[in-house]
C-alpha cells in the first residue's frame, strides 16, 4: 500500500481586497469590567452549558462530534494561520476574559489562555470538547458542552467564533438565537468578533475543483484518508460530504456539512436587530478576500 503524505494548505490566496479602515478607537475604553460574574470565569469552574448537557437545535455534524473523526480533524485542518488576527484582536479590544464560541477541538482557547486571558471554550459536540480538553491539562479553560444560543451570562469582554463557526448556523432563526445567547454571555459594551465566508468569492467552486483525496498518518489513528466532495450548492446554502477510511481497519466514516453564505448587509442588518453595533469588517490577514471579519460591540 502507498500511503501519501501530503499537508493541505488550509487556504489558496489569490486576490487581495483592501481591508475596510481600520478602528484605531475600538479599544479606546474597554468599559468597566462587570465583577458581577467574575466567579464564573475562575479556571476550571463547571458552568452550566445547555439543559441536560444535550445538543443545540442541530446535532453537531459527523466531523465535530465523532469519536474517531474529532482526534484527525486538527490533522487534516492544517495550520492555524488564522487564529494570531484573533489573538491580536483580544489584545487591541483590552479583553481579559474571553468566550470561544464553537470552540471545536480548542485551538484558539488555549492560545487565549496562554496569553494570561481567562477564557470559556464552548461547543455542543462533545467529541471536540474531549480533543480540546485533552490540550488544558492544568484545567485552566472553562469548557462548556453546549451551543451558542445556550451559553451562561458570563459577562465576558469578547465572544469568538473562529474557523467560520457563523456559516453553521442555517436558518434565519438559529442565527438570531445564537446571536441573542453570545450577547446575553457578553457584558454591556462587550464586542463579538467572527469571520465568514463572503458569498462572492465561490469558494465552494475550488472545493468541488479540489477532490484529489489526502492521507495523513496520525499518532493514535494510523493512516487515514479523507475525501471531499460538494454534494449541493443551493444558495445561500453549500453541502458536502467528507468521507474519512481509516486504512488500518478499513472503519469508513462520512459527515455531511451545510453552511450558509450571508452577504455582508445581511449580517449587518441580523447583528443590528440583535443588539449589535459593528465597528469593523475586516480581511481576515492570512485569507485576504475571502472573509469578513465583524468587530462588533454589544450595544445596551
Ligand atoms: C469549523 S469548526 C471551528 C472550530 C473552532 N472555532 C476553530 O476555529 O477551530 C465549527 C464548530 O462549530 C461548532 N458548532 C456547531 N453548531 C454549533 C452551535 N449551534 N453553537 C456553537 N457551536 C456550534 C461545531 O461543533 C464545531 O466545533
């Protein structure tokens, strides 16, 4: 058997659009930091995620929330370029206890813990928890099981939503929980910062162009294989499927994601009616054109 090796990269760059001007003032007073919920950010401390410890209105697909596929997905993720925009971000807004919204397998959380921030990771699949649990070994990392409409009155400084979490969240009224439940996590005047993907860019036509499979040998898994194929586009909303064969068993396991593509009036208009200001739409720096990145403040 010839196992390939080969690293995706987790983005093609290929055009430039000139960043929105950038908001020199965002940080400017950080507000006072409510101590009303200090208590929940103590590391470690068990927070209530959503009833019962069950899943949000959609269960988590197949690549979050398998017990074989979440220990591969940082793997096959690659690297996370991404997520030093954030970090930087955390730094210019002067936020010290921050809540990573759909925190996966954790990548972001720890970093943000790293950098002496009190942090809440939270996501509804249980699988990734596990992953991101498995990198806080000192249990400094807050986690929570469950899913953005549903997080705690946190009063935190900065909610995230990484990796394109947004684009999970299919339909009018899972977006708007989601944006009412960060903003009840948040405290008064507490930004919500998150990138998706801009509908313009078509970047499900590279995916379905991109369907050479890639193996990786993984320490705890073997070598596994993992295909990708879009199965719908049907807009705003793209579909594919991600088939994984763990060569070493033959198991094959599938998961089959949506995600919506919002313009960027749309998410305007959506964070406007739910108590959002934005500040910013940004590039995201290492994916220049292809996302929007909203700094928003949480407005009452
Ligand atoms: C593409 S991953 C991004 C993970 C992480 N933010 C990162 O950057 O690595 C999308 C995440 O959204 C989570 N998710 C799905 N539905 C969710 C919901 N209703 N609320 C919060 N997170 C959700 C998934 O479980 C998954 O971990």
């Amino acid at each position: 058997m010839t196992v390939v090796y080969h690293r995706p990269s987790r983005t093609t760059i290929t055009a430039s659009i000139p960043a929105a001007p950038a908001n020199s003032d965002l940080a400017n007073s950080h507000h006072q930091r409510q101590e009303s919920a200090l208590h929940q950010w103590r590391p470690g401390k068990p927070v209530a995620g959503t009833p019962g410890g069950g899943y949000g209105r959609r269960v988590p697909d197949a690549i979050f929330a398998h017990p074989r596929l979440a220990p591969i997905y940082d793997t096959f993720d690659g690297d996370r370029d991404d997520l030093a925009a954030y970090l930087s971000i955390a730094g210019e807004l002067g936020a010290g206890r921050v809540l990573d919204v759909g925190c996966g397998t954790g990548c972001l959380a720890v970093l943000l813990a790293a950098s002496g921030r009190t942090v809440v990771g939270a996501d509804p699949a249980g699988a990734s928890l596990e992953v991101a649990k498995s990198k806080d070994p000192a249990g400094r990392i807050t986690w929570i099981h469950g899913d953005a409409a549903t997080v705690p009155a946190l009063g935190a400084d900065l909610a995230v939503m990484t990796g394109n979490v947004a684009q999970v969240f299919l339909t009018d009224a899972d977006w708007a929980q989601a944006l009412q439940g960060i903003r009840a996590a948040l405290r008064p005047g507490g930004y919500l910062v998150f990138e998706t993907r801009r509908p313009g860019r078509r970047a499900w036509e590279e995916w379905a162009a991109d369907t050479a499979p890639v193996i990786f040998d993984i320490p705890g898994s073997g070598p596994v294989e993992q295909r990708r194929e879009v199965t719908s586009v049907s807009l705003p909303f793209v579909s594919f499927r991600s088939t994984y064969r763990f060569l070493a068993d033959g198991t094959v396991v599938t998961s089959d994601s949506t995600l919506r593509f919002r313009d960027r009036s749309e998410v305007e208009s959506s964070l406007a009616s739910y108590g959002y200001r934005v500040l910013d739409v940004r590039e995201a720096p290492d994916r220049p054109g292809r996302e929007f990145v909203f700094i928003t403040e949480r407005t009452t």
